[in-house]
C-alpha cells in the first residue's frame, strides 16, 4: 500500500516560539483531560478486577476506586484465577479462536475467489451479479434473526453438535468482503497476470500465486474483520448451539460464557470485572497489531461505496 | 420449506440464464467477447460464494419478505398459512395502544436522534484534535480508541456495574463526593435512554475517529498550504478545505452510524431487559420472533423497518452526495 | 494449482451435500436400541450433572437401569446446564423440537404448561396417571383438563430473617408467633418493616431489581393473590377485568407502599442479606442450603436465621410451582416404557431421595419427610399445603411473566392504573392472537 495514507498531514505549527510552547501546553492538558474522560470506565474495570466484594466495597467513594488493591497484592489475581478456573472461562475462549481461524481461511478463499472473478474475469451474467452485489450492500435489508434460525435448524437440519457448521459457514459469505476484495484487485496492474500467464499458470495458478502474495493488506483487514465479528457475536451462537451435556467439551463461544457469568449467584464485582477483561484481550491484541490495516481497509474501498 | 427453497433456486437460475443469455445476445453491441474456458473458470471459482450468499443471505431476506405475510408460529413449522396483511393490521393496532411497541419505536428513535450526532461530531472532534504529528498524539488516539477495543456486551455490563443503583455504583458513588443523593439511572425513564446514548457513543466514537483520520490523510497537503498563502484562519481552513475533504467520508460515516443505530439491541437486552423505558425496535422484533414465537410477525415488523431505514439512507444520500 | 481449486470446491460441496442428507435423513419412529439390544429411554435435566441436584437424579436414573436391567430397558440422562438459567434452557427445548431430537422425557418450568402442551410438545399423561396416583401429589400440571406433567419437588418461598438484627431491634419475640398455619398480616408486616427501619437497618430485600427473568414474579406474585386479586380467569384467555381489578391493583399497591415508605428498594444488592445489611430476604427454598453452608462467618447457626410466611391480606397464600416432568411427543409414538421410567422417578422413594439433596419440598403427600415442628422446611411444607396458589396458567405465559416484570420494575415512580391497564392490554392481545392460532 502507498505509504502516505498512514501519514497525517501537517498543520502549519506557528512561528513565535513562547506562544508555541503555550499551545503545546494547553494541547497537553486538554489531551490528557480528554483521554481520562474515555479511560476512567476502562480503569475502573482494572482496578476493580483485583478486589475482594469487601475491598471494593470500601473502595466506593475514594480515589481507592481507581487504583488496584495494592493491600493486598498477594491476592491480586484471585478473581482472575477464580474465573478461569472455576468457570472454565478458556475453554469458551479456545472455542471463539477456533471458530474465528476456520471463518477467516473460508472468508478469504471465497470472498476473495469471488472478488477476483469480478475484478477480473469476462463472464456473460457479470452485470446481473454486480448490481446484486451493489443492492445488498446498500440496501440494509432488516431480516429478523429468525428465518436464518429455520434455514439452519429447519431445512439443512443441523442438530446438536452439527449446529457449529451453523455458526460457521453463514459467517464465511460477506457481500461487503467481497466488495472489498473486487476493488482491491482491480488496482493491481494487468502486467503482473500476463506475465504469469505467459509462463503458463492457469487462472487459479494466477490467483494464488500472484494475486493472493499481492494481496496481504486486504487480506489482513478481512482477517481482522472476521475475527473481531466471530469473537464479538453472542446472539446466534448462543440461539443455535447446544448446552454441553454433563461436563463435556462445552460448543458456546466466549461472549455466552460471559453472560452466563453475569447472572451466576454469588458472583462478585471482581470476578465480574475480571471475566470482562480476559474477554477483551485478545481484540486489544489484535486491533494494536493491525490498526493499520483496519484504516487501510477503509482507504482502499469502504469510502468508495 | 425444502420444496420452497427449490423452487426458488429455479427462479433464480431461470433468471440468471436469461441474462446469461441476454448479455451473449448483446455481446457483440457491447465489444464484449466471452471465451469459454474463462466463463467456466469464473462459475467455478464463483460457485462457493454462490452458494453460500444464496442460503445465507438471499433465503434469509426472501424468507423474512415471505413469512411477513403468513402466520407462522416458531413452534409449528410445518403449519405455516397465509394471512395477508394480518401482521401489519396488527402492528399498526399494537402501536395504536401505546404499549410496548410504541415505546420501542420511542426509544429508537430517541437513540437514533440522540447517538448519532453526538458519536459522530465526537469522533470529528477528536479526529480533528489527534491529527497532528507529535508523541501526544499518538497516545491520546489510542487511548480515544481504547473503548472501541471492549465488545459492546462488555460495555454492557461494565456499564451495568458503573449505573447500578444506590450507593454501590461508581457513578452514584462519584457523585455522592459531591453531595449528589444516588440515582437510578438505568430505571428512571428520563435517564435511561440518555445513559445508553452516551455509553454507545463512548464505545463507539473512536471507530469513526480512525475513518475520518483515514480521510484527513487524503487531503492534499497543497490545499492548506495555498489556503495558508490566502491568510486563511484555521476556521476558514476548516470549511475552505477539511470539511469538503472529508465530505465522502461523513456520507460513509453517517450513513453507517445511523444503521447501527437503528438496529440496538444488545445493549438494552443486557443491562435491564425487557422493559418499556430502554425497549427499542430490534428488541421487541426478538422478543416477539423468538420469546413469544410469532416468526410472522416478527417478521412484518423487519419488513417495515427496512422500508424506515432504507428510505431514510436514501435520504441521507441524496441530501450528503457531491452534486 | 488446479487441485487445490479443485479440492476447495468439492470441500464446500461436500459440507452442502452433507447437510442435504441431513435434511433428507429425519428421525426415524422405531425405539432406540443401543449395543446390548436395550431399548433406551433418553430423560433430558435442567441442572449440571456434578451439582447436588444432578447427582440426585443420575442416581435415581441408576437405580432405575438396574431395577430394569431384566427387561432390556435403559434410562440415558441427559444433562443441558444453560448457566445463563431457565430461558437458557427453555432455548435447548424448542431448539430439540425444532431439531427433532427431544428426548422422551423433559424437565420443565411448571409455567410454561399451557404454552408447552398447546404447541404439541407434551403428550397427555391424564389416561396414563391414574387418579388414584394424581391424588397423592400436592400440585399437577394441567391445561385445559388435561394432565401434561408431574412436578419433580415442590418450591415455596418466605421471607427469610436475620434474628440477631431482629433480637436488636426487639421484635424477635413478637415474629415467634407468625407460622404457616397462622401467618400474619399485611399490617403486622409493615409493622415489622418500620421497627426495623427504626432499628436502621433496611427491612427488607422484595426482589424488586429482579425484573430481568422469572424471579420477580415467582416471587410476588402471591401477593396479589392475597390481596384477593388475580390475574386470569379459569380459562387462561381472559386477562381483562382480572389483571386491572381493584383488588389486583391493591396487592401491587401493597408493595408499591413498602417502597414508598423506604422498607425496600431497587437499590439493594444481591449479597445484601447476607452481609447483615438487610433484616429480611424474600427467597425461596434454595436459599437454605446457602445459609446452612455458605455464610458461616454472619450465620453460624440456624439460631442466627430463620423463615417467616408470606404476610396475608383478605386470604393468605404463598407461591408454589417447581421444576417438573413431562413426556414429550417426540418421534417414538410407543410410550409405554417411557411411564415407567416416569413413575419411577416420581414415586416416593426418587421424590424423598432428590428433595433430601435439593432442600426443596417432596412433591407426594406420602414421603415422610421428617422436618422438625417450626424449622424453615416446615414452615414452607405447611405453608404449600395451607395457602399455595399457583402461577396463572395460560398459553400466554410467557407474555405475563413480562408483563409483571413491567408492573413491577415501574411501581417506584409509575402510575399504577397506566402500568396494569398497559400490562392487561398486552396480555389481552396476546391471549386472543394465541386464541385465535389455528391448531
């Protein structure tokens, strides 16, 4: 990708050094202000995920309610221990990862198939499917949840167990990705096909061996797509999968196990706090990692619709 | 529903033949050629996104478009009959009663009007603030964008902890310092909707601050500079050349921010459940298409929402568009 | 290349083809038969297999296989914890309709009868249970006269007590004397309430914050009862006249009054109680064991708690209505080996054997339970016998039970007439759609 779409443009700084410094200062200050604003539920949710029921009760009302219970530091980590251990927290979580890598390998093999079809090849139908395309797109057609829940449940007949292929395979077609994908490669110069094609690769062999290397930053942002919406997704999953039955390997993913927590008796502020903070690391994890990719996804086709 | 899906598959086979047909017929108006060995390349390497669009995309709409118009019962799948209008009857005599329906539309509303100006003159704002070079900057944009990181049912409850009524909440604990008896916000119809207005737009604002600084950076840098020459002020700056920049961008923005709005569900379904002060539209069509069953109806609620929501983007488009 | 292609699309045409013999291939009507040529009888439970309560029934099921092993008969107990509670598992029941895969027996909501046998999921127990048998337990679950599910164990609810807060405030004494056979009034219960609140304690936590699931009015719902309202009439289609009559209104009114004068709030937590912030709790029998085990460090005795009846104004009565079984009209039509698995689990011997796990009531008349004369269990024995009403039955329970949770989670600061004319209006629309259902 071209570089300077990660660049910000400059603003001119002013000239006189004194004034500049004043400016700099009050920028700081308002920065820092702001940014205390947006982080103080997010230090509460730290602060409070290290304290006992007793310590955070006696935390409300003070400072003490956004600090960690240094008190007790031997103790600090019991909510997460208790919520990972005694909640089997990890194995929803192995589960979402699961779900997400095979989502993501389907997502970029058939969107991106599809994407290049469309850029790319000469077919007669092409314009019936690029308007269908561009319709669903900007149509936002409101379906309730429920005549997906009966294509699954009812006429593909997926029960008990069979219900992963369920959570899986709706999420690997996205009209947008593919979207994505076709204005992707129709910026990648002819040159590099034909030059493949002389040496004798079929379309596929093109696909793959050409397009596919070249295109590493879409593919990164459909990943990232896919797996933040896997991982984030508690409303399907937790309408279509089964309950484990008595203590085998349970099929919800993470954000289920999440609400189940929430509504546990006898669960504490901590604990509460904790589960909640395990559930967004990896999403922190990856949007650090691929922020730049998420920006780009929108550089390169999002804005153009 | 078997028998159904085919029948429609025909259709849609039948009609993609025409045009198949239709575009060979013109091929030759069009300079168009089509080889074989490429045409069957690109079917096959079609075929899956095919075929997954049509049973995951295209069945449901359809189904949705279908079942509005019959009285389907979650439970009875194999009795399924045609009512006609009956749904919408019914749903313009729910409204009628003002009961939870009419508050559902209410609050919709309320969080379309309230959260999209405010998350999005929010995320211009700090889009407009980090925009600049410096180490600052750097660390206030990803502790603006911190919240988007949190998935929206962990917001959910985050906030539940933060609201909870009585002295044992954090804002109800902030504000007792101050000498502010405690509130129960999430109960209080006045404070309700307002405190999920600004928690969204507190977990969403960053989303929308990285897109526009995607589109500040493809703003030429000359246009500021010439405006500079001008003598033009960082106000005159702002309308001469940022905002006519960004103004792709905010059609992208509000038009997305606004479908979004308008399908909140998770939110109100997490932190207080069904109950008339929070209820919006996507809620109630859960609670009736999957709780109490009535798929049908359900589904002649989607039905009028995506004509609400499709007329208002297209609006939207026509009044934001680059003429 | 072109295999890969090749494999990727004949990967994704298999997983089609696959759901197409899915689809194709449904339940078949015969028995299942598993290795050892038994016929197995599939028994699905709400609760977690290690809980105590899932022990409970995985030995009775046990007890049951080995009772029967002569006759190839072979009880499988499923277990389907949905942690996130009962519509978590009311979630696994329509999905197994839907699916096909019910197992012979379920558990159930009692509540949730009417809506059950009405959408063909339950078969009609009423020739199969002889009246004789019916006779013994203190509540059946019947729609529309016919017999649909024998409860599992009984549940009744009481306000449970702080008796040091109470020996402080002086009133320990005067409560002595308020029992299931002679409960008190809803006088005497404000009176309690304002001594306490006097005293500076909060007097009590009514649940009111539990308005999210079925809690609430589980547990409230008797006092409208009490007040000599109701909320339906017999035939569970009628709401009008029942829900918004004066009498109703005056139960709702009687807690809308206890949060007026500050005796109970939305405001009080979960824990409250149990951390000695509250002087009474509003709960059921499951709280028991919590109390006996979990909280030693503030109740180290049954001489620092103990149960009170519900209040009662012009009749008294107090809430009922557990878990129970049903057999399901699933695709195995024969069911005469699944009642015997039916009776087996609700016959005295399985019903004194789950209730001695749970803490709950035995659901027969006939199990000698051996509660102690004043003890918490006896109290909410007698109190089931004397003055348990059950929860409405209608095929629109569903809608009732949020309808209530509307009721209550509005009585704070909403117009009591505008919120039960809103509830019966809802609920009264509903009944006539469901009336109105073909089928």
């Amino acid at each position: 990708m071209d570089k300077s779409i990660t660049q910000l443009p400059n603003f001119r700084p002013n000239k006189k050094p004194a004034k500049k410094t004043v400016k700099e200062v009050i920028y700081h200050v308002v920065g820092i202000i702001l940014s205390l604003i947006f982080l103080f539920p997010i230090i509460y949710m730290l602060a409070t995920s290290t304290k006992s029921e007793t310590a955070y009760a006696e935390s409300l009302g003070s400072l003490q309610m956004f600090l960690p219970d240094f008190a007790n530091i031997g103790t600090m980590f019991e909510n997460y221990k208790s919520v990972l251990v005694n909640y089997d927290i990890w194995k929803y979580a192995l589960n979402s990862f699961l779900y997400a890598a095979i989502v993501i390998v389907l997502n970029v093999l058939v969107n991106g198939l599809a994407g290049y079809v469309m850029a790319k090849l000469r077919f007669p139908g092409k314009r019936l499917l690029s308007f269908l395309i561009i319709f669903l797109i900007v149509v936002p057609v409101e379906t309730s949840i429920i005549p997906l829940y009966s294509i699954v449940k009812i006429m593909l007949g997926l029960k008990q167990e069979m219900s992963v292929i369920g959570v899986i395979l709706p999420a690997a077609i996205s009209i947008f990705n593919v979207f994505l994908f076709t204005q992707f490669f129709e910026g990648v110069p002819k040159e590099y096909e034909e030059a493949a094609r002389i040496d004798g690769a079929t379309t596929m062999g093109v696909f793959l061996k050409v397009i596919m290397p070249l295109s590493k930053p879409i593919i990164a942002t459909v990943a990232v797509f896919c797996f933040i919406g896997v991982w984030n997704d508690y409303l399907w999953p937790s309408m279509i999968l089964p309950a484990a039955n008595d203590g085998s390997w349970p099929l919800l993913p993470i954000q289920t196990a999440l609400i189940s927590i929430q509504g546990m008796e006898g669960i504490t502020t901590g604990e509460i706090m904790a589960s909640l903070i395990i559930t967004s690391i990896p999403i922190f994890i990856i949007y650090v990692a691929a922020q730049k990719y998420i920006v780009q996804g929108f550089g390169t086709a999002g804005l153009k619709m | 529903m078997l028998t159904t899906t085919l029948i429609i598959l025909a259709v849609f086979i039948i009609a993609f033949l025409g045009f198949v047909v239709y575009d060979l017929a013109t091929a030759k108006k069009r300079k168009e050629v089509y080889r074989v060995k490429s045409t069957l390349t690109a079917y096959l390497m079609l075929l899956p996104a095919v075929i997954l669009a049509f049973l995951f995309i295209m069945l449901p709409i359809l189904y949705s478009l279908g079942y509005a118009f019959t009285d389907y019962y979650l439970l009875k799948p194999n009795d399924i009959n045609f009512i006609w209008f009956q749904n919408f009857v019914d749903f313009f005599k729910e409204l009628a009663t003002k009961g939870t329906l009419y508050n559902a539309i209410k609050n919709t509303l309320i969080f379309v009007v309230g959260v999209v100006p405010l998350q999005i003159g929010l995320a211009l704002l700090l889009a407009l603030f980090v925009n600049r070079p410096g180490f600052g900057s750097k660390i206030f944009k990803v502790c603006f964008f911190a919240p988007v990181v949190i998935s929206l049912s962990v917001t959910s409850f985050l906030w539940l902890q933060i609201l909870a009524p009585g002295e044992g909440g954090l804002l109800n604990a902030l504000l007792g310092v101050f000498g502010i008896p405690p509130h129960d916000w999430l109960r209080d119809p006045k404070t309700a909707m307002p405190c999920i207005i600004i928690l969204s737009a507190w977990q969403g604002c960053g989303y929308q601050m990285l897109i526009f600084l995607s589109g500040l950076s493809n703003i030429r840098k000359e246009l500021y500079e010439a405006a500079s020459l001008d003598g033009a002020n960082w106000w005159r700056k702002f309308w001469l050349v940022t905002w006519p920049g960004l103004r792709s961008t905010f059609v992208y923005i509000i038009i997305t921010v606004f479908i979004g709005a308008c399908r909140i569900l998770t939110q109100p379904m997490l932190m207080t459940g069904y109950q008339d002060q929070t209820v919006t539209l996507s809620y109630y069509m859960y609670q009736q298409g999957y709780t109490y069953r009535w798929v049908g109806y359900s589904s002649a609620v989607a039905l009028l929402m995506t004509i609400f929501i499709g007329g208002i983007t297209l609006i939207q488009r026509r009044v934001f568009r680059e003429k | 290349m072109k295999k890969l292609l090749a494999s990727i699309i004949a990967m994704i045409l298999a997983i089609v083809a696959a759901f197409g013999m899915i689809a194709c291939g449904g339940p078949s009507g015969d028995p299942d038969i598993d290795e050892d040529g038994n016929t197995v009888i599939k028994i699905m439970f709400h609760v977690d297999k290690t809980s105590v309560e899932g022990q409970a029934y995985l030995k009775r099921v046990n007890a049951f296989n080995l009772a029967h092993k002569e006759e190839k008969i072979k009880a499988q107990a499923i277990f389907k914890a949905r942690t996130t509670g009962a519509s978590g598992y009311e979630t696994e029941l329509i999905n197994n309709q839907i699916e096909g895969t019910l197992a012979d027996i379920v558990t159930f909501d009692a509540p949730n009868t009417a809506a059950y046998a009405k959408s063909g999921l339950f078969y009609d127990l009423s020739s199969l249970v002889s009246a004789s048998e019916q006779e013994k337990f203190y509540s059946l679950n019947k729609y529309d006269g016919k017999l649909y599910g024998l409860p599992i164990q009984e549940s009744s609810a009481g306000f449970f007590y702080n008796k040091k807060i109470f020996r402080a405030a002086g009133i320990y004494d005067m409560v002595q004397g308020y029992t299931a056979e002679n409960p008190w009034t809803f006088d005497q219960f404000k009176e309690v309430c304002s001594r306490l609140k006097t005293h500076g304690t909060i007097p009590v936590d009514m649940r009111i914050d539990a308005t999210k699931d079925e809690m609430a009015p589980y547990l409230l719902y008797p006092f409208i009862y009490a007040a000599g309202g109701s909320f339906t009439d017999a035939t569970g289609y009628v709401a009008t006249g029942y829900y918004n009559s004066a009498a109703t209104k005056s139960g709702f009114q009687f807690i809308k009054d206890l949060i007026g004068a500050g005796y109970t709030s939305y405001a009080i937590g979960a824990t409250d109680f149990f951390t000695e912030k509250v002087g009474m709790y509003l709960s059921s029998g499951w709280t028991i064991p919590d109390l006996d085990n979990k909280y030693r460090e503030n109740f180290a005795s049954r001489d620092d708690w103990g149960l009170l009846p519900y209040p009662k104004g012009t009749v008294a009565a107090s809430a009922t209505g557990s878990w129970s079984y049903a057999i399901t009209n699933n695709h195995h039509p024969d069911k005469t080996n699944v009642i015997k698995l039916l009776n087996w689990m609700t016959s005295a011997e399985s019903s004194k054997a789950i209730t001695d796990a749970t803490g709950m009531i035995p659901v027969r008349k006939d199990v000698n339970h051996g509660y102690a004369v004043g003890s918490p269990e006896y109290t909410l024995l007698k109190q089931l016998e004397l003055t348990g009403k059950e929860r409405p039955v209608t095929v629109a329970y569903p809608v009732f039970s949020t309808t209530f949770n509307q009721v209550i989670a509005g009585l704070g600061d909403g117009n009591l007439d505008t919120l039960l004319s809103t509830a019966t209006t809802t609920l009264q629309n509903e009944m006539n759609r469901l009336q109105n259902m073909r089928g």
